[in-house]
C-alpha cells in the first residue's frame, strides 16, 4: 500500500465521491489529498513502478528529487481547492477536481512519454468541465477553445513521442535533444501549456469564466506541470531565458488596462510562470532552484489571490474592478488574506514571494545575463502595480461602490487562511522550502543588498502607483475589451479562414459547372461518332461506304487502261 501510486488514490476517490452519499462526498473528497500525502511523505526517492506493453518499458511512476516538489505543493493544492469548494452542492466540482489533480501528478510522475502523454490528455479532458461547470454561453465557449488548444498540445506530445521512439527505439521521458524534429515538436507542446508568447490566450480565454471555485484548481495544476516538463527535459535551454523574460514582460501592459480581476490574476499567472521558464532556461542548480521554490510558491499565493476574488465573484456577483471597491467594510477578513497575498506575489521581505524570487534573479547575473536580470527587475515592478496594488485596491478600496456583501462560508475563508500561513512561514522560514529543492541551495535571501534592493523598488513602484493615480493617469477601470495574441485566430483568422472558404466553394461551383458542360459534350460526340451512334451502322452510312468502293475500283480500272493517241 506504501507503494501506491498517488494518482490511483485520486482516481480511487474520484470514483467513491461520485457513488456516495451526498453529505460523505465533501468529506471524501477532502480526505483524499490528505490519505495520498502520507503515503507519499514516507515513500523514498528512487521509487518507481514499471510495466511492459508491446515490448516498450512504461514507468508508470518515478519519485525523485524534481518531481518530489511538484509531487508535495500538488497535494497541498488539491487539499486547499476541494476545502474551498467544500460548500458546493453538485458533485461535479470535487470529482473533476480529484481527476485533474490526480492526472497533474500522473504526469510530474510519469518516467515515460506515452504516461505523460496520458496523463497530459487526462488533464484537458477534466479540467475543462471545471470551466463548463459555470454554466453560461461564456462558459461553454471559451471551454471549447482552450479544450481544442489543450488537445493540439496533446497531440504534438504524442507525435513528437512516436517520432523519438522511431529514432531512439525508447520512450524514456528525460533530457531531450531541441536541435531534433521530435525534440522540437515535445517543446512546442510543452509551450502551449506553459503558456509561452502569442501562445497564451487560452489560459486568459478560460480562467476568468470558470466557476468562483474552478478556477483555484485551474492555476495550480497545467501550467506548474509544464514548467516540470520543461525542467525535467530542456534544462539549460538557453533559448527558455529570453521566452521567460518575454513572458515575465508582456502580460504586465494587459493586466493594467485589464478591468475583470480575474482576468488580470490570468495575465499575472503568466508573468509568474516566466520567471520561472527563465529559472529552467538558465540552467544553473541555483536557478533550477529557484524556478522550483517559485513554482510552490506561484500555487500558494496565486491560489490565495484566485481564491479571494472568487469570494468577491459569490458574494457580490460582480468581479470587474469599475464595479467593485468599499468592500473592506463588509468584507474585512478577505482584504486581509487578499493583502497577505498580494504581498507575497510583489515579493515583499518576510512573504514568500521573495525567497524564491530572487534565486531567480540572482542566477541571472550570475550567469552572465544582466540585460535579463534588468528585463525581471521590470516585470517585478509591473507585477506590484497590478497584483500586488491593483488588485486589492480596485476590489476592497478605491471608490465605495455600495455594495452590500459579507465574508465568505467559513471553509472558504479557511482554505484561504491556511493558504496565507504558507505564504507567510515560507517568507519567514524559506530554510523549511529550501530543504524540499533537488539542489543544496547554498543561499540565503536575507542579505543586506536583496533586502534593500526590493524594499527600494516597492518603494518606488508604490510612490509611482500613487502619483499616476493622483494626476488622472493611471489607466482607469473601465469596461472594455482588449485586443490579445487570440485576435489572430478568433477575428481575423476567422475572417480570412471563412474569405478562403467562400473561394473554395466558389471553384468547387465552377469546377463543377465545367466539368458538366464537358460531360455533356462528351455525351454528344460519343452519341453520334460510335458505331451505335448516329453517323455508324446505318443503311444511308453503309450504301455511302459501297459506292465509295465502287468509285475507288472504277478510277484505279481506268487508270491501267492503255492510252491511245
């Protein structure tokens, strides 16, 4: 029983959730996380579980020193999601949950790339329904966009598989070569869930319209593990550093025009997941831990600020910022964990944003990038202003919108205090993080020059938010909708796909058209030049035919007659 696996003990409880008893299933649901955790707590590094299936080894199951980390903060993830979503009356929500969450460790488990390819598909079967579960036309959309990107990136997966299988003879899941067809087509599918440039708006498609509880488990789990896929087989790929600090940058202009919250939690969850991709692309045990340690942390206080703004969508119905604001009166225990997490995203000293930050962004100077290191020193301003400021002001301050709303059921409300004693402990303990990471860090974060350095640039970030507020030119909440990398495929895409479309069915009219009129010409002709036409086997045909002989004989009897003069 110690050896299994913790993905059968999600399944396992997905399946027994469903079959319950409705006033278990909560309970059920709860307890699975917690049941497979002890498992895995005492189970050692090297375990694996393999099997054989036409002649190619699958390992099933590989806990090891990188995949143990996504392995511990995936089931503290799951525990705090179902705990907030505990007060749910449908099923549907913990059972889809316990499948995605139990495919996310699937994956970071897998030793393989058909298992990953597996469990990768089993992610976007299940996490879907958790964006349908809303139950509006927004919903059901946008869930069948990011369904179609998720099952593309599949499919690459499976692909570029086969095709290292054909050149290797193995499916082995560890270091892959970029420079390969197969490498590269592995790459791309793992870009698509770590939501790399101009390949991202699935995730800000999606996100916002899942349910108030659907979308904690959805920032958790696909992007997290295809940081783990880019770690576990491109580490050093010096090409991830400047895709990471692309992503690390761009989301920031979106997210401060953005006007729904949640939305602007989507654009930061990308700008998260850069440093990160930089972490990997780096390559150093430094850096690789740093990616690792953000990654934990990116889960806890990403969750906590989904999980908060989810309480404002349930108990207001309202979740756009020039609609919200005041709210601190009625709801004065969700500003606080909002703040807690706000603070811990921006990277303030003592929260746990900024151990696992700066590793990152002291790698990058250490391995000789500083044009990088200045790039997140940007982006970690940005985040400030619309993560770490925005987010809490436009919600719970700013403008007293009248609202008439109270905090949160009390299991919300604890999901979201556990969530903030992580953000917390870490910042104030990250030795207890550190000892977690494959690497001996051999770093502390609390040194003069990083405390000062981040303190200075929370200053300055802070005084700016305030002054362009002041003079009219901070970008005001207003309903809008903004231009994105989907625009290619959802507006022009479509128009020039249905222009491209017209013109097909166009020719295939015209081609049609004159393949009819050489049809019937070919009828004519065969109709009339045949034997059995009109112009053979007749008797008028066949007497022109005799008297042409006729004429042919006499003319050649003629001509060898004598000629006498």
């Amino acid at each position: 029983m110690s050896e299994l696996p913790p993905f059968l003990i999600f399944f396992i409880g997905a399946l027994v959730v469903a079959l319950a008893r409705p006033k278990l299933r909560p309970w059920i649901a709860l307890a699975t996380p917690l049941l497979s955790l002890l498992l895995v707590w005492f189970q050692p590094l090297g375990s694996h579980l393999s099997i054989t299936l036409m002649g190619q080894t699958l390992e099933l199951y590989r806990l090891d020193g990188l995949s143990r980390v996504f392995v511990l903060i995936f089931h503290l993830a799951a525990f705090l999601a179902l705990l907030f979503a505990m007060h749910l009356k449908s099923p549907l929500e913990w059972v889809t949950g316990l499948i995605y969450a139990g495919s996310a460790l699937g994956a970071v488990l897998a030793g393989d790339l058909l298992s990953l390819f597996l469990f990768w598909e089993g992610m976007a079967l299940s996490s879907v329904w958790l964006v349908w579960a809303r139950g509006t036309e927004r919903a059901y959309t946008a869930g069948m966009r990011y369904l179609t990107i998720q099952v593309i990136s599949g499919l690459l997966l499976l692909v570029g598989g086969l095709l290292q299988m054909q050149a290797t003879g193995s499916l082995h899941f560890d270091l892959m070569n970029i420079d390969t067809l197969p490498g590269m087509l592995i790459f791309l599918a793992f870009g698509i869930k770590c939501v790399f440039p101009m390949l991202h708006s699935w995730l800000v498609d999606a996100y916002p319209e899942a349910t108030p509880t659907g979308t904690v488990f959805l920032s958790a789990f696909t992007t997290k593990v295809a940081v783990y896929a880019l770690a576990r087989g491109y580490p050093g790929t010096e090409l991830l550093v400047y895709i990471g600090a692309a992503m690390a940058c761009f989301p920031i202009f979106y997210a401060v025009i953005e006007n729904d919250l949640r939305r602007v939690l989507a654009y930061s969850l990308i700008n998260q997941v850069g440093f990160m991709v930089v972490g990997v692309g780096l390559g150093s045990e430094l850096a690789m831990n740093g990616a690792l340690a953000h990654a934990v942390n990116d889960i806890l206080f990403k969750g906590l600020l989904f999980m908060s703004m989810g309480a404002v969508l349930m108990m207001t119905g309202k979740i756009d910022g020039s609609r919200l604001g005041g709210l601190y009166k009625t709801m004065p225990k969700t500003t606080i964990l909002c703040i807690v997490g706000a603070a811990s995203i921006s990277a303030f000293p003592l929260f746990s944003g900024f151990v696992s930050k700066s590793m990152v962004m002291s790698a990058a100077l250490i391995e000789g990038h500083p044009t990088v290191w200045l790039l997140l020193l940007f982006a970690s301003a940005g985040v400030f202003h619309h993560a770490g400021i925005k987010i809490p002001y436009f919600a719970f301050f700013a403008h007293d919108s009248g609202l008439k709303a109270a905090d949160p059921p009390r299991n919300m409300l604890l999901a979201m205090t556990i969530a903030a004693a992580f953000c917390i402990g870490i910042g104030v303990f990250p030795q207890f993080l550190y000892g977690l990471l494959p690497y001996d860090p051999g770093y502390w974060p609390y040194d003069t020059t990083h405390v000062l350095a981040q303190t200075q640039l929370l200053f300055f970030s802070a005084l700016a938010f305030v002054w362009l507020n002041r003079k009219g030119l901070y970008p005001p909440e207003l309903p809008s909708v903004n231009l994105d990398a989907d625009w290619l495929y959802r507006d022009l895409g479509y128009r020039w796909g249905l222009a491209i479309w017209q013109r097909f069915w166009a020719a295939e009219a015209w081609c049609r058209e004159k393949a009819a009129a050489f049809g019937r010409a070919a009828r004519q002709y065969l109709a009339t030049h045949v034997p059995e036409g009109t112009l053979g086997g007749t008797p008028l045909s066949g007497a022109m035919v005799i008297w042409v002989a006729v004429i042919l004989a006499g003319y050649l009897l003629l001509s060898f007659l004598p000629v006498t003069g």
